[in-house]
C-alpha cells in the first residue's frame, strides 16, 4: 500500500480549446508501454490522461440519451478504449494488444473506484492521508473491477435510483448541484440532500470493502 | 450497515428532511428500526444544513486544467464557460462583466454575465439564490435567466441575450406621450409580474431598461442588485444609481416593492421632462433632494403631458412608501390612458391577463369527478415505445418505437384490444410522432432528415407515404403536430423565421402543401404542442419560454382573439384537451415529477388525476371510450428475464419488462402464473401475470399518500398471496390479497415494522420478520387467517421459509451475516447451515429439492442446496450480477426455468388507462 495524491478537478474544465489535447496517441502509446513494465509513475499519468476523458465520454453519452439514463461504466470504458484504438494509441486485441486492453481495463476502474472512494464522505476529507490500493500493476488489471464498479453503483441504485444518477452527474461528469438539479429536474435542496446521503453510503460501502 | 438497512435509512431520512425540530426527531425515533440507523439519519440531516452548500465539493488541489480566475480582466473569445463559448465583450458593469456567448446545446446566443467575486462566500450563496429565484420569473418583459454557472470562486449568471438600447439613451431629451405610455406599461407589468411573486428588482434605472428594435422593453438584472451592489456607493454613483435610490434605501431602512415604484417614477419623470427631478451638484446634494424634494408637476416643463399620467408619475415619487401605487395600480392607470398607436400585440396580452386574473379570483373550485381508472399497459415490447397518439374512436394506438433490432425508430400500430403491433414505416430515416388522422383513415407523422423534419401523410393500414411540408428540426420532445377537424389541414410547429429561435404554429394543407402562420408568439415565446379542441373550433397549444415554462393558450381557428387557458407558469412536459373539452390535462413539473393534472378552462383549479402515479411525458385522450393513453419514463431498469434451467435450451427472454422498476418475482405454485412487484404505475405495486408473461393485472392500488407494496408471497394452496406495504408515514406491515379479487386485507399492524412475508407449507400461517418487541429483527408468525403474531426466532431471522417436510425453519438474518440457519420446528435451537454460508443476498429461493441460490461472486452462479444430503451442486452460469436488495430469482415449478431479475437499459412503455373521465 501506498499513499496516492488525487488528482482530480471536480470544478467547471475552463479551456480556450474545445476539443481534447490531452489524448495524444504517442503520449498514451509511450505511456503505456512504461507502464507495463512496472513503472508506476507512468500509471499515475495515465490515470490523469483518462479522467478527462472518461468524463468526456459520460457527458456526451448523457447527453444523448433521455433524461434518466443509467450510464454504465463498462460501457463508458469500453467506448474509451475504442476510441485510444481508433487513434492508434493502443493496439487492438486482434494486432497484439490483449494485455495493453487488460492494462487499460484496470487502469480505468482503477480510476473509477478511486473517483468514487474520493467523493465518499470523511473519505474525502481524508483523501490524502489515508491509503488507497496501489496503482494496478499490468497484470492484475482485469474486468473484475469494472463489474465491482458496476455491482457497487448497482447497490447504490437498489437503495434508490435518484441517489445512482446524483453519484454519475456529481463523480463522472463532474456536474454542479445546480447542473444536477437542471438534468434531472428536480430542486437544488433534493440533490443536496440525495448527495449528502450517497455520499455516506459509499463511505460505509468502501470501509466495508477495504479491509479485504 | 447492510443494504437493507439503507434502503430503510433512505425513507426514513426522506420523510424527516420535510419535516422540522421536534417532529423531525421524534418521527426518526419512531420509524428507525434501531438507535444506529435514528443516529445515521440525524448525522445525515445535520450535515445537509451545516456543510455551506450540502455539496461538500473538493478542493481542487492538483489540476491540469487553469482555475477559473476572478475576471479582473475580461474573458478571451473561445474560452469556454461551463458549456458556453465565449463569443464577444459586452460591457463591464457594476456586477461584473457581461459576455455574449454561444450555447451549442441548444444552439443560441445567450449573455454570460460574469461576476466579479467578492471575499464573503455568504455572498455568492445569497446571490445564487436570489439569481434562482429570479429565473423562476416568466415575462415577456423580464430578461430570462436561463441558469447559474458556478466555477470554483467565480459565478456567472447565463440569460437571453437581449439586443437594443438602454432606455439611458432616451432620457436626455423629452420623450413623446406615446412612448412614456407604451414603455411604461411594459415596466409595471414586469414588476407587477415579480412583485406578485415577492420578488423586489432593488436596482430599478435607465440602464437595466432595454428597448428592443421591435418595441418590445426588457427588464433587466431582477434580484440581483442587493448583495452585489453592497460598494457601490463608492463608485459610479455620479452617473446613475444614486439619482434613482428611494429615500428608505439611503436611509438605510428595508427596502420593499415600493422601492422599485419610486425608482420607476424616477425614470417616467426623466424620460417625460428630459431631467432626472433629483439631479444635483454632488452626492450629497441628490440625497437631500431625494429626501425631502417634492418634484414639480411634469407640465410646467413639457405642457403636453395628461394630467392623469403627471398625477400618477408623482404618486410614484412619494417619500412614504405606503403612498406609493403598486405595480398592478400603475399598470391599471397607464393601460386608461389613451394614446394613439397602441401597439395591438402587447394590449391583447394584458388583456388577456387581466381577464385570466379575474376570473381565476372569483370562481369557486370545482371538483374533478371520483376516478376509479383502469391503468394497463399497452404493447409489452422491449425498448422505447413514445409518442402514443389515439385514434378518435379509441380502437388503436399510434407511437414510435426503435425495435430490438433495428435502431431506427418507426411507426407502430396496435389495437388496443388486441395482440401484436403493425409496423408501419420502414427505412433508414427515423419515423416519429405519429397522429390519427379525425376520421382515422390516415397518419401523418415526422421523418427526421439532414437538420429537418418532412410532415408525412400515410394510410392508417399502411401504404403510400407522402411528404406534404417540412419544418426545421428543432430537436425539441414536444409533440410537434395535430390535424385539424376536418382532416384537410395539419398544424405543425416551425420556427418563425430562419433567423429567429422563437416558434410559432402554422397551418399546412394536406392536399396542396400551402402554409399559413396561425399564432404569433411574442418576441421570447414559443408556441408548441398544437391540439384542436374536441368540437374543432379551437386550437390549442403550449406558449412557452425557453426553459418550457408557461401557459395553455387558444386561439379559434376561424380567427379571433388569442386567450389564455391556464395560468399555472408551469414547466411543460405535455398537455391535452380532455374528451369534454372543458378541462385540459396539463403534465407540469413540480418537485422534479411529472404528473398530470386536470384545469378547467373556465377557471378554478387544477386538480391532479386520480389514481395515476406515474410520470406522464406524453398523453393522448381518446374522443370515444374513456381512454387515455400515455407514455413515462423510469430513472433505472429492472427487469425480469427468463433463463432456461438444464436440460432446456430456450433463450433467455425477457419476460416482465417496462421502464419501471419490476422484480421480486414469484411463481405460483401451480406454475401459471407470476406475481411481482413493480412500479410501472408509479408507486410499486403488486402485479399478476401469466407464465408467459401476458395478461398483466395490476392487485394492488395503494395509491393513496404514496404507499408502496412489495414482497409477494403465495400460499401453498395458491390463492393468496402475502405482501408488505409501507407509506413514508407508517412502518411497512403484512397483507393478504385474495387471488380472485377483492381488496387487500391488513395481516399485521400498524405499529412495528413488519416485512417479507412468507407461508407456513399448510397455508395457515404466514411468517414474516418484525421489530416489534424492539431490538434487531426476529421471524416471527401470524395466523392467516388473522390473529396476535408469535416469536418464533430469538437470535435474529430475517426471511424465513419452511422446509418441505415441515419440521425445520431455514431463515436468514439481516447484517452483516450471511448465510442460512436451521430451527426445528417442533423446538429447540438454530443451527448455522455451513454449506449455504455464501448465501449473501435475496437472490435465493426454496424448492423441493432445496434451495436455489446466486453465490456472489465476479462470475456468478446458479447454484443448488439439497435438503438431501446437504450438497451443494452448480446449476447453470448467469450472465449478469444480482442486485443485492430484492429477492431476485424465483424458479418454475416444473424445472425446466427461472426468472432473475436483472438491470437493463432504460426503457419506456404505453399504458392505456380506461374509465377516464
């Protein structure tokens, strides 16, 4: 175990650019080629290159979709992989690349799980103190985590629906309370207070799961 | 705490946030189960109102992306805000800087204005919400403010881009009669408008009065003077605001509406004279004036004034505030003055207002008849059915739907009586909001192509398509589209102009494709959601801001006056005329749901629809039959599917899906038949179907105060079943519901919660799991047949069943504990099974062989426990994870397959709802 910094800006992205500049196919490809060598640092950085861009891809999908989508992280990750294959950041499976997908795939739950854990609540307050996994190593990154991430959003939603979707727009699209309120229509007092809940649940969730 | 615990937390925590102090406490130690859960919820309420804005957001500490910075110098175009695109520089007020800026969702220009932040964060809470309270403003004279954009330290405020000149730049010189009088009007209504809403403007001058080329006065900044205007004496005060502050407000004393009168009076006196009446050398010299300077009447300096106005200005300008008109008063006064070109559009508005203002006032309430409706749905096809539309005899249904397979949305026909749907369209091109033609021969519905929509016309049994119009593509959900009465005209919704974002509702024929524009919105509204009224005279339809807001209107369609038929000002989802014509249904957003609602249109009030739970987001009414058809969406999706169970091979289907959430399945013991629980009519029901998933009838309808029910059970014999129900006022208890009819009866209760019924194997018990007597959970049982419950379990139990030989009682508990014990029946103590220990959620159930179970794990798995021997065997693979919270899977009794139930993506149905007067 060791102490992870996060990273993350959960404020409005101000950018004179309108189009991603962070997803360089070289920086990505060179990247991941350190990582799978072991080199964490490089895992760090990939992390930082991929939540901008998971977040984008969960705004567009959201967007696209009826008020009242579930976004699905697998789904999410998998688009994102796609598109790092498109651009020929990352080999497909068919040329080659299985493990850089297996690398990919934990990378990327990786990231969502550690989203999640730093909106928790005293979670967060502590989010630099406390201990988080390590970084994925090439090997260990599978699906599971993707589905863990999936089953975790999945409980949250079986407590109640609003409280999954408030967690999304808040953790993956990184939306204001007001946005929040605008997107699925309801007052600013509800998505306080539906935030403040899931919030302590997740605390409870990753407490409980983080002596395993 | 478990899931389970949570789930109770969350209603709990509900409930007690609409309540306050001692009733707040005291409701949370009554419904909490225990002292854990009573001190999670009030830990969780506390943190709501201590933390500044209940977000609790993180800092940001390391970022690759630049901070937005305090604007001290102006923003660059091209920079993005939240999702605006900087486009230009407008100017730099008090407030901060004002941005024009582009909004690619929705495609238009708005103003960014840009607030210049001061230290106090109190500051920018107060300002956000008085700037939120200020968009609730709907007024075609108000400037719309279309959202609060918060960035870090800096907020900015996104509004209608408002293009025009300040009324600063006519207030130089003396201004004709006229325009005093037709400005004028415009600025009491605006005020009037927000008085009445117990919002005060607090910064009423010549500059945050826009007049637009086409005459039309937009008052700017509502609310927002207050908490940014509070250095403002230090600066600027030469040029403007002070000349227009009311004596209380430099007086330091509340300011009120009649503080925005003075400061209006100020400017009617300046535009009438040319002069501000209290202009003076220097600051201090317009405070003595304000304060104690009494105007002189406007003719002396202009002699063409009337009397009447010179009266009404000066009234406006009286030091006691209590002697100043209202807003209401000086609309009411500058509408009695006669002035020459009246500009028609406007004076029709207030007319129409006023009358609306009326005759809401005066009529009594009129009571919507008892309702005892019928809620079915419609066609159980997987994916999204929309757009239903009726024919007029209320034989069948129109809507769109994207099939499985094919993606593309098309045209769908159903009887309502009978099974299976017809497709009607077919090809590359989405098909969507299809219309029954009066005499129902014909569809005409809209094909989306290339940023356009083609209005096309087909038989209602198929056939030859034909395109008769084309309207812009304004990627808008509203219905778009109606047919007049005698079936030669279409009136369709389009831009009023290429340039323009405004949308008005325009009439093509059919036959010949000849359009003529039929409402004229005012500059800022949109008109949409045609519908003709059920004797044809009357069209009516949504006049809306851009946010959706507003009213019902109507205009004849042989020409005459336009009237407003509501006056609600609510968010539009959909609204239609119901069969009499004499009310409208209305479905409006209130606490973020959208229910439907009843308004007279002759006044009085609206009423929601009874015994309809469910989000309405589009409706039609049948003219024959009492029927209404709509379509709702749900936020999350479970559904139950079938899998095979080996030796069978059938593909796993679904078989009970609908946009709501459906699970808890249980087949009856017969095998014919599935009860489940679902909330596709709103609040979760108990519903019944055939193994195959037809004949879909809805047990129970605790409509009444939000009651849910859940947990259904059958006894042995098969004619009831057993279920738990719960309103956020009262714990959950047990109910019977006898098969073939009739209404629920009450088993437990009220008092404890009481949950998860099941059925002692001779059907004259029924077990369930309580906290009555206090503490954790304990199974206990009940009498079918009615009765005082005994304790049956001492070390915990929550979901208990009997095994097939009746002499052991296999329970789970609740908490952290997994897995089963075993109690004999006939006495003695529980023993934990080891060979179920991974037993870890509801998805299990009992058979005669044993007990079937998911075992959790990243690939789950059917597995069997024999009562026999005790082994455990693996049954099958599933696909999909459980969700934890419900019980999830119930197996056929004739083996051969089970129903689990899993989340799927969102979709919506069509419910058909009958005896609808």
């Amino acid at each position: 175990m060791s102490p992870i910094f996060i990273f993350f800006v959960q404020g409005k992205i101000v950018s004179t650019s309108t189009t991603p500049a962070t997803l360089q196919p070289d920086t990505v490809a060179s990247l991941m080629a350190s990582f799978r060598t072991g080199d964490q640092t490089a895992a760090g950085r990939l992390v930082e290159i991929f939540y901008p861009e998971l977040r984008r891809i969960a705004v567009a999908r959201m967007r696209a979709e009826r008020p009242g989508h579930t976004l699905q992280p697998t789904a999410l990750v998998h688009q994102l992989y796609l598109e790092l294959v498109k651009v020929k950041a990352l080999r497909s499976t068919s040329s080659g690349g299985a493990d850089e997908k297996k690398a990919f795939l934990g990378l990327a739950a990786y990231l969502m799980k550690r989203l999640l854990i730093h909106h928790a609540r005293s979670l967060s307050k502590r989010a630099q103190k406390i201990d988080l996994p390590d970084f994925p190593t090439p090997e260990s990154g599978t699906e599971d985590a993707l589905i863990e991430i999936d089953g975790t959003l999945n409980r949250l939603a079986a407590i109640n629906p609003a409280l999954r979707r408030v967690v999304e727009l808040r953790v993956f699209e990184g939306l204001t309370r007001d946005e929040i309120a605008r997107e699925i229509g309801c007052g600013t007092a509800t998505v306080a207070r539906h935030w403040t809940f899931a919030r302590n649940w997740l605390e409870d969730a990753f407490i409980g799961t983080s002596h395993q | 705490m478990t899931d389970e615990r949570w789930q109770l937390a969350f209603a709990i925590y509900e409930t007690a946030a609409t309540l306050t102090g001692a009733e707040r406490q005291e409701y949370i130690q009554t419904a909490a189960p225990d002292q854990e859960v009573a001190d999670r919820v009030l830990a969780m309420l506390d943190e709501i109102t201590t933390s500044s804005d209940g977000d609790s957001l993180p800092e940001r500490a390391h970022s690759n992306y630049p901070a937005l910075e305090p604007p001290s110098t102006s923003l660059p175009i091209g920079t993005s805000l939240g999702r605006y695109i900087i486009t230009g520089f407008v100017g730099q007020g008090g407030m901060g800087s004002v941005y024009s800026a582009h909004d690619p969702d929705l495609n238009r220009e708005v103003a960014l204005k840009v607030i210049a932040q001061s230290a106090e964060t109190s500051t920018s809470e107060n300002f956000i919400g008085e700037a939120q309270a200020a968009s609730a403003l709907n007024h075609p004279n108000i400037v719309t403010v279309h959202e609060v954009i918060r960035s870090g330290q800096t907020v900015a405020i996104a509004m209608e881009l408002v293009t025009g000149t300040s009324l600063r730049h006519y207030c130089g010189t003396v201004q004709p009669v006229e325009r005093l009088v037709l400005w004028g009007r415009q600025i009491a209504h605006a005020l009037a408008e927000a008085h009445a809403r117990g919002i005060v403007h607090r910064d009423i001058k010549p500059e945050n009065l826009m007049l637009r080329p086409d005459g039309y006065i937009k008052v700017l900044d509502f609310g927002l003077a207050r908490h940014t205007g509070a250095n403002r004496a230090d600066d600027e005060l030469a040029l403007g605001t002070l000349g227009y502050m009311s004596p209380e407000e430099l007086e330091q004393r509340p300011i009120t509406a009649a503080s925005d009168i003075f400061s209006f009076g100020v400017v009617l006196y300046e535009l009438a004279s040319g002069t501000n009446p209290f202009r003076g050398e220097s600051a201090g010299a317009t405070t003595r004036m304000i304060l104690g300077l009494t105007p002189s009447p406007l003719p002396e300096k202009t002699g063409v004034i009337p009397k009447k106005l010179d009266r009404l200005v000066r009234s406006m300008l009286n030091k006691s505030a209590a002697q100043r008109p209202t807003a209401a008063e000086v609309a009411a006064q500058l509408e009695a003055i006669a002035v020459p070109r009246v500009h028609r559009r406007v004076a029709a508005w207030a007319v129409a207002a006023l009358a609306v203002c009326l005759i809401g006032g005066g009529l009594a309430v009129r009571r919507t008849p008892p309702s005892e409706i019928q809620i079915s749905p419609l066609a159980s096809l997987l994916g999204a059915e929309r757009q239903p539309s009726f024919s007029a005899d209320g034989g069948r249904v129109a809507f769109a739907f994207a099939g499985e397979k094919d993606a593309t949305t098309h045209i769908y026909v159903k009887s309502v009586s009978g099974a299976g749907s017809t497709r009607l369209t077919s090809g590359a091109l989405p098909d969507f909001q299809p219309v029954f033609s009066p005499d129902g021969t014909r569809l005409a519905f809209l094909r989306r192509s290339e940023g356009r929509l083609q209005v096309m016309v087909m038989p209602s049994g198929g056939g030859t398509e034909r395109q008769c119009g084309e309207i812009v593509d304004i990627l808008r959900e509203y219905s778009l589209m109606t047919w007049d009465s005698g079936g030669q005209n279409l009136l369709v919704a389009d831009r009023v102009s290429e340039s323009r974002q405004e949308v008005a509702l325009f009439q093509i024929s059919v036959e010949t494709g000849v359009r003529r524009q039929v409402t004229f919105p005012p500059s800022g509204f949109s008109d949409w959601m045609p519908a003709v009224s059920p004797d044809g005279r009357t069209l009516g339809y949504a006049r809306v801001v851009e946010n959706g807001r507003g009213d019902v209107w109507a205009v004849p369609l042989a020409g005459g006056r336009t009237q407003r038929l509501t006056d609600t000002n609510e968010v539009f989802f959909c609204w239609t005329w119901a069969a009499d014509g004499k009310d409208v249904l209305i479905s409006y957003r209130r606490s973020g749901r959208a229910y439907l609602w009843r308004q007279p249109i002759n006044g009085g009030r609206a009423a929601r629809v009874a015994g309809l739970d469910d989000q309405v987001k589009e409706l039609s009414v049948a003219r024959k039959g009492n029927l209404m058809t709509y379509g709702s969406f749900a936020e999350a999706d479970y559904n139950i599917w079938r899998y095979p169970l080996p030796p069978s091979t059938d593909a796993p289907k679904p078989l009970i899906a609908s946009a709501a959430f459906d699970g808890d399945a249980r087949y009856s013991p017969d095998g014919s038949r599935i009860a489940f629980a679902s909330t596709r009519s709103g609040q979760s029901n108990i519903w019944i179907c055939s193994s195959d998933g037809s004949d879909l009838q809805q047990m129970t309808s605790l409509d009444h105060g939000g009651f849910t029910a859940g947990s259904p059970s059958w006894s042995p014999d098969g004619k009831w079943i057993a279920f738990d129900s719960r309103s956020p006022q009262s714990a959950s208890s047990i109910f019977l519901l006898n098969v073939s009819g009739g209404k629920p009866k009450r088993l437990t209760g009220p008092g404890p919660s009481d949950i998860i019924p099941s059925w002692s194997r001779d059907s004259h018990w029924v077990y369930f799991s309580s906290d009555r007597g206090g503490g954790p959970l304990q199974i206990w049982q009940v009498p079918a047949a009615g009765g005082e419950p005994v304790q049956v379990t001492r070390n915990g139990g929550l979901e208990g069943f009997e095994s097939p030989d009746a002499h052991f009682l296999y329970y789970t508990k609740r908490g952290r504990k997994s897995g089963f014990w075993r109690m004999p029946l006939g006495g003695g103590e529980e023993t934990f099974v080891p060979e179920l220990a991974a037993v870890a959620n509801r998805y299990w159930e009992n058979s005669p062989q044993g007990i079937y179970f998911v075992a959790p794990s990243k690939a789950p798995v059917l597995a069997l426990f024999h009562f026999a021997g005790g082994g455990v065997t693996r049954v099958v693979d599933l696909p999909v994870q459980p969700a934890p919270v419900h019980r999830g899977i119930t197996i056929s009794p004739d083996g051969r397959s089970f129903l689990y139930m899993q989340a799927d993506v969102a979709t919506s149905n069509l419910m058909v709802v009958s005896n609808f007067h």
